[in-house]
C-alpha cells in the first residue's frame, strides 16, 4: 500500500528572493491571480500575502545611493518656532523618529 504524503510535507519554504521572482513572472505572465498560482502551485492566500510584505517593504525599489543627502536645515532655516518631525521607516522593523518642537 502507497503512503500519500501529507499536504504540509509538500510546501515548498521560499525566500524573499525566490517569491520577487515570482511576483515579477506573474507581472509578465498575463494571467489571473487564481491560473498563475494555480499553474505555480502556491496558494492565494500566500500569493497575496508575499506581494503585500514585499510592497509594503519597497521591495524591487533601487535605494538611493550612499552620496544622496538631504539637508533639512535648508528646509526649516529662519523657522526655529516651528515643530518639526520627521519619521523613517528604515525596513524590518525600524523606524527613526526625530522631533524637534
């Protein structure tokens, strides 16, 4: 008698890496959300969850090369009164939160 496996032995782990690359074939395929998984053999719910951290995330997004500096005492000069916040979202998990007030 055949042993079928169960259906979590048959998941597949992917990396971060491996689903953009899947993502971006699914730009490029021209399919529905439902033919291109089901022709991967992933789940939507998994589909949609991956392209929503990797969007949310900036993933695909260039950074902006180390020389690119902003000056923000250009930006409030002459307007020392004034509140001034500033908030980056610096990826997994980190957010810099400057207040001047």
């Amino acid at each position: 008698m055949l042993e079928t496996k169960s259906r979590a032995s048959k998941r597949q782990r992917r990396s971060r890496e491996q689903w953009q690359a899947l993502l971006a074939r699914f730009e490029s395929a021209g399919l529905s959300v439902a033919a291109f998984c089901a022709g991967e053999l992933i789940s939507e719910a998994s589909f949609y969850r991956w392209r929503g951290l990797l969007a949310s995330s900036g993933a695909g997004h260039e950074l902006a090369p180390a020389s690119a500096f902003v000056d923000l005492g250009a930006m409030a000069s002459g307007v020392r009164e004034a509140r001034l916040e500033l908030r980056l979202d610096l990826g997994g998990g980190v957010v810099l939160h400057l207040v001047r007030g």
